[in-house]
C-alpha cells in the first residue's frame, strides 16, 4: 500500500488506490499526464525496476518543476522525464516507439492545492492576485482578458453549465455591468462582485463565488474540450493488458469518462433488436471495476478536497 506522501504543492488523491488500479508492472511504461507536485508519480517511479519507465506530464510549468525535484529525490531503479503538455498534444509528445506500449496511464483532473492557495495564481477567490487561472500561464488568455469581451449569455450559459450556478443570469449581468465601469483584474474584485449579485441567502454557507470560480477556470483552461481530446487520443496508445486511471472532480467529468469507458467495452452500435452484431465494433477492453472508488471517510478528514474525487478504471484488451 502507497504511503502518504504529499508536500505543499499538492497532496495525491487515492494514492493507494490509484497505484492498486494500475496494477504496477515493475518493468512497464508509466504515463502521469497530470503530475502536479510528482505525488502520484513519486509512487509509481518508487515500485518500477531497472526495466521500468515513467513519464510525469504537466502543462504547468510550476508543477513540472515541483515534480523534477520530488522525483530526483527518490532512489529509484526505474528511469523517468518530465514532459510538458496538455491532455490534447499528449501523442505529438510521445515517441513512435512509446505509443501503443503504454502499460498504465494516470489522469488526476484536480486542482492542485498550490494552484489554488497561491494568489498569484489567481484560482483563489480567498486571496486577492491577479484574474489569470490558466493552468499553462504561456497559453491562451487569462481570465481576465476573456471576462472583458465575452457577451452575457455566454458567460451565464458556462457558469450554468460549469459551476452549477442557479443564480448564473444575476452573476454574468453584474459582471457584464461592472466591466463597463472599470475592468476586472482581480480576483478579490471578482469575488466581490460575484457576492454582491447573490442573494443574501446564498452568502450564508459556502463562498458565493466558489461555483463561478470553478466555472470560469475550466473555461479558460477549455478543461472538457482537453478531457475529450485526451481520450480519443488512449486507445491507440495503450498496450494489450494496460490500463487507464482517471480521477475527477466534477459530475460532467465523471459523467464523460463513464460512457466514454461504457463505449469502449461496448461500441457495438447495431439496433437493439439484431439478433447479432453487424457493425463490426469489438470491445476494446473491460472495466475491472463496475462501481466507481471514492476516497475513504479517513482520508477525506485528513484532506476535505478528496470529498468529491471519483476513480474510474479501464483495461485495454484481453477480450474477443
């Protein structure tokens, strides 16, 4: 069983779970592409031989750092590096000879807990920083250049969508309101004007703007459109016998990576009353686990952002 081993960058959900569902080959090929602080990695590396071969992937910069440093620390036999990329440029990152021999691969869809307590981040509506939320700070616009252009139906369509957000309309035209009279660079100015929209009664419990600081984020990091592109890009590169493990946070995300599995076992898209498959789609693989693993109430106590974690596994070949 996986130790807990976490530092102050980001503390590894279901680590012992997530190393149980890999199933470890101590000389296979290991793929991290979410490495954040080298948790998970750390792991993995720590229970690979002289044969084995981990690449940790981030597409921030910060936590490809972290992750170096926590993985040149260990005394390991297993060789690794550390590659920058996000979920939809994970093949262009791999080498021929890597792809089709991947024997694990780990998706951990959080947050890090750097990310988030760092201001200057700007994920926090707790701390003031600059509005950036990006996950890569090199890509794309921050939050602050998008929240000055996007129209108000747009931007209440993703805090519905995203952020479950029941009072999205009132939030997105405060946002759009303000914006006229001064632009919004902060994110205690964001926060603010996220608190003022609400109702009083939505101030009562947990942070007004918790929800449209989550929306937003994963609009800015266009985190589904990654997930999607991660996962049509899996199969090709798994070996017979791998497996894939994906943590998320959310219930779109978990929603995805369920039917997305589903399909994988059963792509047999024929009407129901065939008597026999005519479309030629053969399963890919099996899920070894039918129900989904969540974190222990243990280590939910021990860490509150383990509360919303789902692990789903999946294996690829062995069937047909």
């Amino acid at each position: 069983m996986a130790s807990a081993d976490y530092n102050k960058w980001h503390r590894p959900v279901l680590l012992a779970e997530t190393i149980e569902a890999l199933a470890l080959k101590p000389g296979g090929l290991y793929v991290d592409v979410t490495s954040g602080g080298g948790g998970h990695s750390a792991a993995i590396l720590s229970q690979l031989n002289a044969e084995g071969r981990l690449i940790a992937m981030d597409r921030d910069a910060d936590a490809r750092e972290e992750t170096r440093k926590r993985l040149e620390s260990l005394n390991t036999l297993g060789s690794y590096s550390v590659r920058s990329s996000k979920f939809s440029s994970l093949s262009l990152n791999l080498f021929d000879e890597e792809k089709g021999h991947i024997d694990g691969l780990l998706a951990d869809l959080g947050t890090s807990s750097y990310q988030l307590d760092e201001a200057d981040r700007g994920f926090s509506y707790h701390q003031d920083g600059p509005l950036d939320m990006r996950m890569d700070r090199s890509d794309g616009e921050s939050a602050a250049e998008i929240l000055a252009w996007i129209k108000e139906d747009d931007l209440a369509y993703i805090l519905r969508k995203y952020g479950e957000e029941t009072h999205a309309g009132r939030i997105a035209r405060a946002i759009v309101r303000e914006r006229k009279l001064r632009a919004i660079e902060t994110t205690g100015q964001l926060a603010e004007i996220i608190s003022k929209a609400v109702p009083a009664s939505a101030r009562r419990k947990k942070h007004p703007a918790r929800r449209s600081f989550q929306a937003i984020r994963i609009a800015v990091n266009r985190e589904f459109e990654e997930i999607e592109a991660l996962l049509e890009q899996i199969p090709v590169l798994m070996s017979s016998g791998g497996r894939v493990v994906i943590i998320s946070f959310h219930s779109l995300e978990d929603r995805l990576i369920k039917q997305t599995f589903a399909k994988w076992e059963d792509p047999c898209e024929c009407p129901r009353e065939f008597p026999i498959c005519v479309c030629g789609k053969k399963a890919l693989g099996k899920r070894p686990y039918r129900k989904v693993i969540e974190a222990s109430d243990e280590e939910v106590e021990e860490n509150s952002r383990a509360r919303s974690a789902k692990l789903r596994v999946f294996e690829f070949g062995g069937v047909g």
